[in-house]
C-alpha cells in the first residue's frame, strides 16, 4: 500500500477494524538546523539544505510537487528510515498577494513587510518565529480597504502557473494531499492581519467586524476550494488555527460557538459536498478544552498534539473514539542527554493507541535543533518496528 493509501485506510477505519488498514510510518517535519545538526552526528547527506533556507525554517516531510513550495521538502531523512510521505500542501496563498518589502536590514537583524502587509523583525539570520511589530487591519476603515484583495476575481492568479502541468502529475499520486494551510482558518486569518491582542479585544468591542472578516474570508475559501478541486482530488481539507496555547484556548467556548462554528460546519458541508471526508485542525497548544467544540461542528480530526503543553492522548481517545488523531509523541524525550527508558515509555503509548484506531504517530510538532540524532534514530526505528509488528499482528488476526 502506498502512501496515500496508508493515511486514508487509518481515517477511514471503524470501530477498530483493522481489515485493509495499514499505518503509515510518517513525520511531520524537521527545522533545517535539526537536519544540518545532524550531518554532524551521522545523518548521511544525500543533498545539503541550501543556504538560504535558515535554520529556524521547517523542512517538510513530504514531496516537492511545485518547484516554488512555501517550504522545501526533505530528502535526507526520510529514505534512511524508509519513512512514507506526510500530508502534502497543495499551493495555496491566503495573503493579499503584497510585494514582501525590507523596511531595514544591518548585521544583527531585519525589518520588513510580509506579502499579508504585516511589518517583522527577526533576527539577521532568521532563526526564530519573527516579532510582529505591526499589522495592516486595525478597524472599519483598513479592513474596508484590505478585503478588496479577497474577492473572486482574484483566484485565478493564485494558482501556480504550471497549473495545468501540476494538476495532471497529480492525477495519479502516491501520496495524500491536503487542502489548507497556514492562516486558512477563522481565527487564524482574522489573527494573522490584526495582530492577537487587536483580534481579541475586537471580539468583545466590535464583534460585527470578526464577523464580517469571517464571512468575508469563508466566502473566499469556498470559491478557491471549489476552483481547487474541480482539477485535484484532495485528500482532505485543513483548517488552520493555532488557537491555543501551554496554558489553553485563546477565546472562550462562547467566542468559539459565536465566531468559529459557523463557519467550520460551513466548511464541513462544503468538504461533503465535493466528495472530501476528512477535515483536520490543526492547533498547537493545549486543545482537549477544544475538541468537544471542534467534534460539534463535524470536523473529523486535528494534529499535532503538543505534549509540552498537557495534552494527553489516552485520555482524549477514550473521551473521543472515532475523532482522527496524528502525532503526540513528545519531541522532548529525543532532546541531547534523554534515556532509552524515557523514549521507550513514550513509546508505549503508541502501542495502546494504535490499538484503538484512527492514530498515526509522530513526533508532536516539527523535530527540533534539541533532538539528538542517535536517539531520533533509536526512536525512528523502534517505532517502525511496532508499527511493522501491529500491522502484521492484526493481518494475521483478519486472515484466521
């Protein structure tokens, strides 16, 4: 079974069954400078990360399928684990299309503006999430001016200019492909053009404009999608969020019902509509406190579970039975001077999951500069092994 198959046989399985179903052993990604640390450490270099990839920049794990991907596939790590393809994004750009522009630039670090309109700085090297110093939505007036750039009429020169050659490559693919990305969700987007803190106080001083942002860029979504997949089958669709943190959501249930709902179950009536049934969240954070909300809305699973922030997948799997769970597995016990015994309890919780279905494991975000090569690869290699040892175990199981 190929990668595209493993990933669809694990979100479509019922009640446990594991008939025709066969776990996909993946990764979510790496930060360059992980890769690059571990060159070091004995990773055999198959291609250097190119130098203007920094190291605080994510290497997905997952193909190129568009020479101008938002971010560079790996080829160094995944064939020396013979690991499956991840979730690939297909290219989509929710910005208004501005002209990045570099406002100031000296040898410690850089300003400029992103294609959203929203002013960075990060340091000359660019190694870290950058500190957003201003943003291009703050009321009425500037959102009146900037939702010009969401309409219809602008779809079409968002898509890669080897549309037509990339759509037919893509007919026959081994690998899943998900619709959505960075920014594309309700908060998210109204987020990312406000700045958190305007966002948040919006929500209680001036709800009608969250709302309107909200329809406007649903509005949006639902044409692109449907200009999307009426030449690509996808495999599923995401919304995208990041709406939590160590300490929890960052909006209330009440502001979540209000502002999010609506527009999920818009979304998850779209995705039926087209054929697509599978429709993920993605949030880092603590998100048990959301994932009765999300279930509400039928949205069907999310990733990727950040353990650091007390998120405690047994728990939520016993709560949430049939809700789709990838990742979990706490990057931490891979971190320079952890033990086998800690990466082996780990471990073991994956066992127990992947007995209750609908699990794929990986680490539980992008594998970080902390995490040592030799236990990535202790790690990477006993998790193989159980996955090898499940699938085989139940295929014995449903051949008697």
């Amino acid at each position: 079974m190929n990668s595209r198959g493993k990933f669809l046989s694990v979100m479509r399985m019922k009640d446990g069954d594991y008939d025709s179903v066969e776990v996909p052993k993946v990764e979510f990604g790496y930060w360059a400078g992980s890769i690059r640390r571990w060159f070091s450490e004995g990773l055999s270099m198959r291609a250097p990360i190119p130098d203007e990839i920094p190291d605080g920049e994510a290497i997905m794990a997952n193909k190129n399928i568009y020479s101008k991907m938002e971010k560079a596939g790996d080829v160094n790590v995944q064939p020396i684990f013979g690991l499956d393809q991840y979730l690939t994004k297909l290219p989509v750009d929710y910005s208004p299309m501005f002209s990045k522009e570099i406002i100031e630039k000296n040898d410690t670090h850089i300003i400029y503006k992103d294609s959203y309109g929203v002013t960075c700085k990060n340091d000359i090297h660019m190694t870290s999430l950058p500190l957003e110093l201003s943003h291009p939505v703050k009321d009425w007036e500037s959102w009146d001016q900037y939702k010009q750039y969401y309409s219809e009429d602008t779809i079409e020169k968002r898509l890669p200019p080897d549309w037509e050659e990339l759509t037919r490559r893509l007919k026959d693919r081994d690998f899943p492909i998900r619709l959505g990305g960075t920014n594309g969700g309700f908060l998210g987007f109204p987020r990312q053009i406000m700045g958190l803190t305007t966002y948040m106080m919006k929500l209680y001083d001036d709800p009608k404009l969250i709302h309107d942002i909200c329809d406007t860029f649903l509005n949006f979504l639902l044409a692109y999608y449907a200009r999307v997949i009426k030449d690509v089958k996808v495999d599923c669709i995401l919304i995208w969020e990041d709406m939590a943190g160590k300490g929890g959501s960052l909006i209330s249930p009440a502001h979540f019902r209000e502002f999010l709902t609506p527009r999920y179950k818009a979304m998850v009536s779209f995705a039926k509509d087209v054929g697509v049934d599978i429709i993920l969240t993605d949030s880092d954070g603590y998100v048990e406190d959301l994932i009765p909300l999300i279930v509400e809305t039928g949205v069907t699973g999310m990733y990727p579970f950040e353990r650091a922030a007390g998120n405690d997948l047994l728990r939520i799997r016993k709560t949430f039975s049939d809700f789709q769970i990838m990742g979990g597995i706490d990057k931490r016990v891979l971190f320079a001077g952890s033990t086998k015994e800690k990466i082996d309890k780990e471990l073991d919780i994956v066992k127990e999951m992947l007995k209750m279905g609908r699990y794929i494991p990986h680490v539980d975000h992008f594998v970080s500069q902390d995490c040592a090569y030799e236990n990535f690869t202790y790690y990477r290699k006993k998790l193989n092994n159980i996955i090898e040892k499940f699938s085989s175990t139940n295929s014995t199981k449903s051949s008697s």
